[in-house]
C-alpha cells in the first residue's frame, strides 16, 4: 500500500466530519490524490485498517487532536511535503 493509498484510509477511520475539515486545508492537487485513491477503495478488512491507524499514531497522530496538527502528520509520510503520488527523492545522510 503506498503513502495516498494510506491516507485516504485513514481519512476513513477518522471519519467524514474530521477527514473533511482536514482536507479544508489541503491544496487542490493534494485533495484530488486522496479523493483518487479514496474512489478505488473497495472494502477495508479490520486488519488493514488497524495497521494503517498504527502507523499514523506512530507518527504522532491521536484522536483529539485538530485539523492542522492532523494534516502535519499526514504530511509526516511524504517527508513533511505535500500529498503527492510522485515519490520524493531522499539522499542518505552522511
């Protein structure tokens, strides 16, 4: 499952109310790759949804937090960038 596949899913776990107003802030390019991968998504099993909520609380993300501090660790997956399915290039550190 790649990086938007991931986001879209959790935007369902979290739910329409919180997932919209997370996407309020979100530019146009961003909202059309989540809302792409959010159209191909047939049923999700209990288990791909717990791993993807995981890796989000692992990067910082709890159910009370707002919007912005939502999407920072949304963003968190594409290295601080913008929601995008073009890869971003990393060098390793030296």
């Amino acid at each position: 499952m790649n990086s938007v596949q991931k986001v879209a899913v959790f935007f369902i776990i979290i739910g329409l109310e919180k997932g919209k107003k997370v996407m309020d802030m979100m530019d146009n390019a961003e909202i059309k790759n989540v809302l792409a991968e959010l159209g191909k998504l047939a049923e999700l099993s209990p288990q791909v949804q717990e791993t993807v909520l995981h890796e989000f609380e692992q990067l910082g993300y709890h159910h009370d937090m707002n919007p912005a501090e939502i999407l920072y660790v949304v963003r968190q997956l594409f290295n601080g960038g913008k929601i995008s399915n073009t890869p971003r290039v990393t060098f390793p550190k030296r």
